[in-house]
C-alpha cells in the first residue's frame, strides 16, 4: 500500500524525474513551462548560486510569489541548498508578511518586482537584513533575478540526504491569533504523497493535473507541489481560481484530476449549471480538502458530471491528509473518509483522553510519520498539542462502524472559510487598534457556498462608528479572507469572569434577532 519510492531527497527524485521522463513537462503556467530534465538543470543551478550568495544550510527562505512555475522552482532550489523554506501568501497583508519573516528569521525573501517597494519597507521597519531576489518580467532590472541564478552554468547544489531535518515552516492562525509556524519534514510530506495521493487518488506519472490551490497552502505545497512532483505526473499551475477559465481548459481533454476545496467545487458547479456544461473532458477524478464538503455539494456535482468528487479531512500539522474516501468502493456521503494507511486515529473524551464508543462525538487525536516537529518557537504550544506522541487536532468527530469518520465541530473557535483558517482574535486585535472601538469580538457564522465567515461585534465608544472606516482599516492590516462579512453595534461583549469572550452568546443573540 505505502509507494515508498516517493519517500526521497528532492535530488533523488529530480535525477529519477530526469532520467525516466527528461521530456515530460512537469509543470507550466500561463508564461511559460519547464521539463523534468530542466528542472533538474536549473533548480541545480539556482540552490548552488544561493549558496554562493550566502546561503547556509537551515537558513529560512520565504517564497513570497503567486503560483507558477517560478514558486515551484524557487521551493525545489531552496531544498537543494538545505534550507528551510517559508511559504508566504502573495495576498497577506503588510503586518502578516512580517510577522512570518521576523518570526521565522528568513535571510532570503523570493518575490517579483511589484512586491520590492512593500518588502523593502518591511525590512526597513522591523530591522530584517533580508536579501530579496526577483521572479518574473524586469527582474534583473530590480536586483538579482531567479532566471539569472537558473542559468549559471554547471552546479554543484549541496543536495542534503536527510528528509527527517525541518524543511517547511507553514504558518497556520491558532486560536491565540498570533500564527503559529508549522515545523514540517519532507518525508512526512512525502509519506502523504506515498500513502495517499499515489495509492487513494491512484495518482501517476500519466495523469495531467489542473490545479487552482494557493501554494503556499499546505495542501497545495502537499499535493500541487510535492504529490504531482514524487510520482513524475504533469500539472498546469493556475494563478488564481476562475471557474469558468478552469471550465474552458477541461473542455480541451487534457486533463486527468483536479484538486481544490468545497467552495471552488460550488462555484464550479453553479456556473457550469449557467452554461449548460454536463462533461468535464477527460478528467477521472476531482479531490476535495481544506474544510468539510457537505453531502449535498458532493451528491450535486457526481450526478451532474458523472465523475468522482473525493472528499478528505486534513490539517497543517499533520502535513495536511488524515482521512480520505478511496477512489472505488462505496462512502457515506458527507464523511471525509478512512483514516489513511498507516496513521493511527482516536476519538477521545476531550477531558479524560478515554476513547468514546463508536458513533459518539469525541475529540480526534492523531499519530504517524506525517505529525509536525512542533510550533517554531513556540514550546508551550506545542507540548499543548503534542502529548504522549499524539496531536490533539480540538476537532469534534465521530466514526460508523466501517470506520468512516465525520467531522461534526471543534474545540477551539477557528473559523474555517472556503478552507482558510480564520483566527478570531487574530481579526479582534486588529480591530481593537481602531479609534473609535472600545471592545469587539468575532464569531463563525455558516454560510451556504463557503462554510463559514467571520462576523464582528463592536462596542463603540462614545463618539459612535463609522463602519466604512472601520472596514477600510480592516483591509489595510487583514487579507481579503479574513475581513468581516458582517459588523453590528452591540452594548458589551459577554465575558466570563476571566474575561474570555462567551462567542455562544453573541451567536444565539444573533440567532434570535
């Protein structure tokens, strides 16, 4: 069941890539392409002039580009040097973007040329000595370019061996509000692709994958980049999500599979309903993570396409995949699935840690090869969430008899919407800097196409609030994601008598309005 040829340092893989398949394009976006062989060629050459440039093996590099083929060239080239690379949404906001270079410490900063001005100010303003380097049109115009460092000849690439060293740190929002830096290997993110991508999804070298996921995301790192990279397949990299772009190229038949999350599902399937599309091309198989895809989606999409529509249960900190429905047999629809090959899944009693009897909700603790190594720089965190081996995910579940689980809440307040985690008061302590808020509080409201969005109270303070201004300074210091959907005035934010916020409360007041 477990492929564990795809469990392997980048070179090994990049050198059996090269030699099988030296021709097969391994990935192309809307600018250009690259082979296998290629890739081989100049991630080479990109690792081994980084470390002319002053790269150290475990320096942090942040890739801080849009998805393509620059981001995975840049994500492999840094490997290679055995550096530990950060992933950085090319959507986040100024502070985010700090924040997540400051605490990783990255010497390295990849980006394009309309970013320098921003990461020029950021590493002026927190005192980062980062040295940037430029992706896409005019970069040598701005400074070093990839593409330069990409062809500078014959390289030798230090090319480390052990996979079991930190590799990634993929910062995810916990419920503290400050993002939490997710230590991953590459082999528990390759043991993913070797126990559930190759032998779940029966992903190979002969499928050509179009995929719409953000990169940065540790499913799109985990599938986009590194499934489709271990088993040698081909993937057109889409630079954002457009249903009816991605429409247009499956009507080609050139494509086999198609990842995304349960809210692209549902703007897919509602536009294709708009222009009459009841065929997908040649594609076998569509793969569905990030949050929960509910039933009726899943049961909508089969019926009209006629091709399967996986759903799956994962997260950051077990390098993304914990359950998945199989490509054949039968599944209850609306579960995410078995427990993959090889992990080990409990539903405890989330205060005495006993297992609960089957169809019960309890909390969903894991263990395997695919757990993080911890929170960077954060102990106490992670001793909360890793014990006795286990990590404790705060995520409510439940299992049949077959052992198909479901997951039915969470513990903690994260907000998942369109399967982006949302802290609350990560949006609270933004909010809170606004001069004319005294207090405020955020909750998780469900909402039919994405899940759940954020929805904010305020307690104003005596002048009153202008909501158009508070909104504006909400999405000068928040990405798009994590603006609230809704903000309403309200007397005081309940409170225990510690002071933490009763959301419940705000929520049934809302219920009864």
């Amino acid at each position: 069941m477990l492929h564990v040829d795809l469990i392997a340092p980048i070179a090994t893989l990049l050198e059996r890539h090269a030699k099988q398949r030296p021709d097969q394009v391994a990935y192309w976006d809307s600018s250009r392409s690259v082979t296998y062989a290629e890739l081989a060629g100049r991630t080479a050459s990109i690792s081994a002039n980084l470390t002319k440039a002053g790269l150290r093996d475990g320096d942090k590099i942040a890739i801080y580009l849009p998805n393509g083929v620059d981001w995975i060239e840049a994500c492999f080239a840094a490997l290679r040097a055995g550096a530990v690379v950060v992933p950085i949404s090319y959507d986040a906001a100024e502070g985010e973007i700090s924040y997540r270079l400051t605490d990783a410490g990255c010497g390295f900063v990849v980006t394009t040329v309309a970013r320098k001005d921003l990461i020029d100010k950021i590493c002026r303003d927190a005192c980062i000595a980062a040295a940037s380097i430029f992706a896409g049109p005019d970069a040598d115009k701005a400074g070093v370019a990839l593409a330069a460092l990409a062809s500078g000849g014959p390289a030798s690439p230090a090319d480390p061996d052990d996979i079991d060293r930190s590799s990634f740190i993929i910062y995810t929002s916990g419920t503290t509000g400050r993002a939490k830096g997710v230590l991953l290997s590459l082999r528990g993110m390759l043991w993913i692709a070797a126990s559930c991508w190759a032998p779940i999804a029966e992903l190979t070298e002969k499928d050509v994958v179009l995929s719409p996921l953000p990169l940065f995301h540790s499913y799109g790192l985990n599938l986009s980049v590194l499934g489709v990279f271990a088993v040698g397949a081909s993937e057109h990299i889409m630079e954002k999500f457009s249903p009816q772009q991605a429409l247009d190229l499956l009507q080609t038949g050139n494509y086999s599979v198609l990842p995304g999350v349960p809210t692209m599902f549902h703007y897919f399937l509602h536009r294709a309903q708009e222009i009459g599309i009841e065929r997908l091309g040649a594609l076998r198989l569509c793969i569905s993570a990030g949050a929960i895809m509910p039933a009726s989606l899943n049961k909508a999409f089969e019926e009209r396409f006629k091709t399967r529509l996986l759903d799956g249960y994962g997260i950051t900190e077990t390098s993304t995949m914990v359950t998945m429905n199989w490509l054949r047999g039968a599944r209850p629809l609306g579960s995410c699935g078995l427990p993959v090959p090889g992990l080990a899944v409990r539903i405890v009693d989330p205060s005495s840690a006993e297992d609960v009897p089957i169809g019960e909700e309890g909390e969903l603790i894991v263990r395997g090869p695919n757990l993080m190594q911890g929170y960077h720089n954060k102990p106490a965190e992670t001793a909360a969430a890793l014990r006795k081996g286990w990590y404790h995910t705060g995520d409510l579940a439940r299992s049949d008899l077959s052992g198909y689980l479901t997951i039915t809440g969470r513990i903690r307040e994260l907000i998942i919407r369109g399967g982006q985690n949302i802290a609350p008061a990560e949006i609270e302590e933004i909010v809170v800097r606004h001069p004319q808020v005294r207090d405020c509080a955020v909750v998780g409201l469900k909402h039919a196409t994405l899940g759940e969005v954020p929805c904010l109270f305020v307690v104003a303070k005596e002048n009153g609030l202008d909501v158009r201004s508070l909104t504006d300074h909400c999405r000068s210091h928040l990405s798009a994601y994590k603006i609230p959907e809704a903000i309403h005035l309200v007397d005081q934010i309940p409170r225990t008598g510690s002071g933490k916020i009763m959301r419940f409360k705000l929520v049934e007041a809302l219920n009864r309005a």
